[in-house]
C-alpha cells in the first residue's frame, strides 16, 4: 500500500511522551516596556502560529519509518491567561509591544499505519537537540506571511525540547486534511529576571496544540527573519519538498517540585472535631463549646515532638500523645514513643513541606510537617463499635499526623467560620497553606494487630495501614504547634 501521510511528520512538534516533572505550574509576573501583568499561568499563542516539516512535502508524499526531519515553529502571543482560565491583558500588546515564540525541533518517524478506510497514523519521537526561545520586544514587528519578526527582540526565556517524546498524527486522504493533538515538554535553562518573576524556580515549561493542515492563514514564506544582531536561529526559506502546517498552541511554565526537607515539631494543643445530626456543628472547624450537645463532635488534647531527639531510648526521634477526652468516639489516651509506651512504638518517618514560614510563627524553612508510626492505646472508656477491638497497651496500631504552623492558634485568638473560604476544612496538605488561618492538626489510626516483630530491627511487621478506626481534624482552638530546623543533635 502507498504510504501517503501528510501533516503526521509534525505532530511531535507539541506531544507529551513522559514527563519528569509533576505539572507544578509557575504562577507569577511578566514585565516590559515598564508594564507588568500579575497571576500569569498560561501564554495563549495566536492560531495562526506556523509550522513547517522539512523535507516531509509536499502533502500526500510518503514516509518512512527511519526518516528523520526538522520541525520548526513560530507564534506571537494573543493574551495571559490566570489560573482559571481568566484572560489577563498586557498593556500595549498588539499596539506597541509583541511576546514572540519559536522552535526547532529534530524528529524521527518510527511508526506508520494505515486504516482500511486509507487514514494513516504516523508515530514519531523527538530527537536530542530540540531547542526553543521566548521574546518580549517592545516594537511590535511581526508578519505571519512573510515570517519575520518572531525571532527578535529581547529573550526572556530558553531552553531545550527533551527527546524521546512520541506523538502521533492522523491524515484523512479523501479530504487532504490532517489533525492533531498534541503536548510536549521542555527544560528550562535560561530565565530573564526583569521579564519574569519568581524566576529562581522555574525549571520547564509545557506545551499543548492542535496541529492542522492545510494551514490556511498560517501559510508563511520564510521562519527566523528580525532584524540584523538579534535572534538565536537561522533564517529558513519554505522548500517545494516541505511541508507547511497550522499550529495553534498555548503554554504554561513549571516549577520544580518543592521536596520535603528535614524539620521537627513542638507544642500541642485542643480542638474539636464532628457535625451535629442537625448540621449546628460543622464537620471540622472547631466550634469550641458554643452550643449544643457536645456528644456530636470530639474534644480532644494532643502534643508532644517529632524529629527531635528525646536522648531517650528506645525511641530517640520523638514522641506524641493523643488524648480523646469525649465525644462520640469515647474518651482514651494513644501513645507514640513515649515513656509509658510498650517497647515497638515510635515514630518512623518525618517530612516537611510548604517552604517559608508565617509570622509571628517561629522562622522556619516549613510551614508543614507531616509523620507517621506506632502507637498503644489505654485507659478507653465508652468505645464505639470502631473501637472495640483495641487491646490497651497490646495491639499497636499505625497511625499519621498533619500539623500546619501558621502562627498563632487562631486569628486574633478566635477561629474561622465553618464558611471561611480562606482555610480549607481538611487544612491545605500538598497545597500552600493560609498564614491568615489557625494552626492545624489531623491524627488518622488505624485497625490494630498483634504485633509480630522483626528480631533483628525490633520493628513490627504486620501494621494495618489501611483500616481506619479514628479520624479527627480541625484548627486549634488553643495551644500553639511549632515547626522548627532540626538541629546538628536532632540529625544524629
């Protein structure tokens, strides 16, 4: 069969293979010309950004696996876009000022297929080599139709496309038109801090298209042309052998995943936590006594440290005690590395995250820390059914713990309101937290067992981490949690 495939040679231009970062998307600050937009996330490129494939024309020609080709790109700027979709206008734009994109990008074809209808499927991967800049240039120039003035003006951003990204595109030969869909991912490695800011953590950035052909008011003569001494690619004249396409595409940069870093915690406080059958309460936000039955919802006390060193054995790396005093889960005491703990309780991991601190908290590099370990409970009174399995100081049940220091237990000393937008009812895990919200606290334990015990590290084997028989949460309706750098001890 004729291998007839037309715009599919074009297709990794803009398509995800496998990513190395998470989609952190870069918020932030762009300036020129003594302008600046805020709470950018997105770059809505025009539709009638241009795309040729070298070589891979004219339409309908075939291709083959093997077949390598250059792919190159250029588009000016529509408008900002914020976080939800808001478009945000930079003063000047299309009048006296342009933000320009270009690409080029090498490519290999390493798949074609046919359907019995005659559509062809082309797959492709992204070679080593693949580059791209970003311009601000306060003399707006650009003309599609000659493809000049998208490679010049001032460089705000450049990097690298990562290879091995494969992408696919479909032709449809009764109608000569070819679609695609398509995103891609790039490295960041050079950032202009008077264009864009924060600019310190942006690291990627991502692109999404649809790729189109024919290209209608896409079609251009030429790629790279600007003015004398500026730009970074050469000039490139449209060959006969080529193949022209239509490119509409946007893109968001990235920011390099915030990693949990080493910090403990002090303090403790109380709060509640539970919902009235009559919705009085609210599920999380703690209420403190105000009216009502107080059997609808937990009073609980809670405290103690993590990531600190007690210099006590057996449990060196903290301790924390749990005191459900009462409510619908009853009233106990769950203990974790504690003194009065079986030997095999401790706390086993500690992680930080949410980088900087609230005032007037503590200076600390986290707002966040999150740990988890092995507990005993005793002195249960008026179990529910989740409890009634528990053997005081017998079975040892896993459990987690959430803490956001955000200064001081609440806001003026009062708590938010159960509709107070500003703290989240599960607090902010993974998130940035609010500095305008109390401290927050979250303890999950789980089913318990008998413990069968690890001879050499002395560590139980058999935890349920997946059976959940207590959950409270809620911001703190006193006391004060601490989040603190370790110390050179506390490393040890």
């Amino acid at each position: 069969m004729k291998r007839k495939l037309l715009a599919i040679c074009t297709l990794g231009i803009f398509l995800l293979a496998s990513a190395a970062w998470a989609d952190d998307f870069w918020v932030g600050t762009v300036s020129g010309a003594g302008e600046s937009v805020d709470f950018v996330r997105t770059f809505d490129w025009a539709s009638s950004g241009s795309g040729v494939a070298e070589g891979m024309g004219p339409a309908g020609s075939p291709i083959f696996v093997g077949d390598e080709f250059i792919f190159r790109f250029q588009a000016f700027l529509v408008t900002f876009q914020g976080a939800e979709g808001e478009v945000i206008v930079f003063p000047g734009l299309h009048i006296g000022n342009e933000f320009t994109i270009v690409a080029e990008i090498p490519e290999v074809v390493i798949a074609v297929e046919f359907t019995e209808t005659g559509n062809a499927t082309a797959t492709f991967s992204t070679l080593p080599g693949g580059k791209f800049f970003v311009y601000f240039d306060p003399d707006r120039n650009v003309n599609v139709l000659n493809g000049y003035g998208f490679d010049d003006g001032v460089l705000i951003a450049s990097g690298s496309i990562k290879p091995n990204q494969i992408s696919t595109f479909t032709h449809i030969p009764t109608r000569n038109e070819g679609v695609g869909s398509t995103t891609l991912y790039g490295v960041v490695d050079y950032v202009n801090s008077d264009h864009l800011y924060p600019y310190d953590n942006l690291v990627g950035i991502r692109f999404e298209s649809t790729i189109n052909y024919p290209p209608g008011n896409s079609a251009t003569v030429s790629f790279f042309e600007g003015r004398m001494g500026e730009g970074s690619l050469e000039p490139y004249t449209i060959q006969a052998d080529d193949l022209l396409l239509k490119v509409d595409s946007s893109s968001a940069f990235l920011v390099k995943d915030e990693e949990a870093g080493p910090c403990r915690v002090t303090g403790g406080g109380h709060s509640t936590s539970g919902e009235a059958p009559d919705g009085e309460w609210d599920e999380t936000f703690a209420e403190v006594k105000a009216t009502g039955n107080p059997n609808w919802y937990n009073t609980y006390q809670f405290g103690g440290q993590a990531g600190a060193n007690t210099a006590m054995q057996p449990q060196p790396k903290g301790q924390w005690t749990h005191h459900q005093q009462k409510g619908p889960d009853g009233s106990f005491i769950f203990h974790a590395g504690t003194a009065s703990a079986p030997p095999g309780t401790e706390i086993t991991m500690i992680e930080c995250s949410d980088p900087g601190n609230c005032l007037p908290a503590r200076p600390a590099e986290f707002k966040q820390i999150d740990f988890n370990g092995v507990g005993t409970f005793r002195n249960i009174r008026n179990a529910p059914p989740s409890l009634a399995h528990v053997i005081p100081n017998q079975t040892y049940h896993y459990f987690e713990v959430h803490i956001e220091d955000l200064g001081e237990p609440g806001r003026s000393g009062k708590q938010p309101d159960a509709d107070d937008i500003l703290c989240p009812p599960e607090g902010s895990p993974g998130e940035i937290a609010n500095c305008e919200c109390p401290d927050f606290y979250r303890i999950t334990i789980y089913q318990g067992v008998i413990p069968e015990f690890d001879p050499a590290t002395g560590k139980v084997t058999n935890l349920n981490t997946e059976d959940v028989v207590y959950d409270v949460y809620g911001y703190l309706t006193g006391g004060n949690l601490q989040i603190h750098p370790p110390t050179g001890f506390d490393m040890q």
